[in-house]
C-alpha cells in the first residue's frame, strides 16, 4: 500500500530530521556511492593548491576534484590582501595544467561572485539558478581543457 498523502509505501517509515548527524550523512554518502559503484564506476581525487604567507597565514588556494575525466573546481579563494595580482587566475591555470596532466578534458565549476573573471578566463556558461542565494545568481561554468572530448 501507498500512503496517498506522500506516496511513499507504507512498509517504509518517512522521517524529516532538521540536524543529520555526521553518521546520517556518511551512511546516506555510503549509499549512494554503492549505487554509483555499481551503475557508473567513480575514480575520483581531490586535491588542493596552498598559498601560504611567510607568517605562515593562508593566503589563498582552490580545491578541486578529478571524476569521469572532469576537473570540478569547488573552492578558489585569495586573501583581501593578495587580490588583483594574478593570483587567482595563477592558481587556476595550475589547476587547469595539473587537470590535464591527469588525463582530464574539462572543468567546470560554479559561482554567484566571480561570473566575469571566469568568462575573461575562457570559461563559457551552461547554467543558473536566479536567487541562490537571494538576490545572487549562481552560475554554472565550464572549460575545455583538450581538443578531444569524448
């Protein structure tokens, strides 16, 4: 039977927990990395490029992962302090170079502050969502890092 309210059957007991604990989080991550496992194989790495101060403060980086032959770029940052120098578009392109020497085709990535540096950087836009968060635009970029792309 279905409950006509939710749809969902009525052997399986619906719960909304506002706060997943860490255990929630990684049993449901297990299981949906089980199903990938099965139904598309993920040979993913994550990796991060540091920047580091002489007093040692971190003064900018990006991390990123490498899955299916795609970069996804999920941090860059730089300092206040170290900004217009380059240093951003420094970190990107050795992101890029490490990417393609790993055997990657592509990147993408997403942002609602950074639209135009990425675009002047070759990027081209796949996607938006208006209001996230409100009054934002997140967009979706993406770069080709090689001629062939499967």
């Amino acid at each position: 039977m279905v409950d006509m309210a939710t749809g969902i059957p009525t052997e399986l007991r619906l719960t909304l927990d506002p706060t997943p604990s860490t255990e929630t989080l990684r049993a449901l991550g297990d299981a949906i990395d089980a199903f990938h496992a099965r139904t598309v194989p993920l040979d993913s790495k994550r990796f991060a490029l540091l920047l580091h101060a002489q007093d040692g403060a971190l003064a900018g980086g990006l991390y990123g992962a490498f899955a299916w032959q795609w970069l996804f770029v999920q941090a860059l940052w730089v300092d206040d302090a170290w900004r217009r120098r380059g240093i951003g578009r420094a970190l990107l392109a050795l992101a890029e170079n490490h990417a393609a020497a790993a055997g990657c085709h592509s990147v993408w990535l997403d942002t609602f502050q950074a639209r135009e540096f990425y675009l002047a950087l070759g990027y081209q836009e796949f996607g938006a969502l208006e209001n996230y968060p409100e009054g934002q635009t997140r967009w979706f970029l993406r770069k080709q890092l090689s001629g062939d792309v499967p």
